[in-house]
C-alpha cells in the first residue's frame, strides 16, 4: 500500500519522487519540470519529449477510465 502511494508521487517526467507537483489523472509532474514545461517553447526537443511523456502516461490511464466509464453504463 505504502509502495503504491509513493510510486503515484513519482514525476512522469523526470522519475524522481515529488510530494508537491501538480497532479493529472494521478499522474504527477513536479513542479521543477512544469516550470521547464510552461518556460520552453513549443516545437523543441523539450517541449517534444515533455509532450511524449505526457501521453505515454495520461493517455492510457484516460482511456482505461474510459473503458470503465463504458463498463458502468452498459
Ligand atoms: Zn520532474
């Protein structure tokens, strides 16, 4: 349980353990890499691989919600 909570602290960015990053869909971002999120600009290498790392992790835990939004209503 404890290894669950602490694993869910840690940045989908960078990968280090942050207790007070924002946090989307359960996923975290510490606040050192939002920073470098909102201050680099779009279409660079950063903002790129920021941009991946947000998908790989947020996309799919949408659409699991998703799914079982789909489950609940059938
Ligand atoms: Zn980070």
């Amino acid at each position: 349980m404890y290894k669950d909570l602490s694993a869910k602290n840690n940045c989908i960015i960078c990968g280090k353990h942050c207790e007070n990053g924002i946090i989307i869909k359960g996923k975290v971002i510490c606040s050192s890499c939002e920073e470098k999120l909102v201050s680099c600009e779009i279409g660079t290498d950063f903002y790129e691989y920021y941009k991946d790392c947000i998908k790989k992790h947020l996309v799919p835990s949408i659409l699991r919600d998703n799914v079982e939004m789909n489950e609940y209503l059938r």
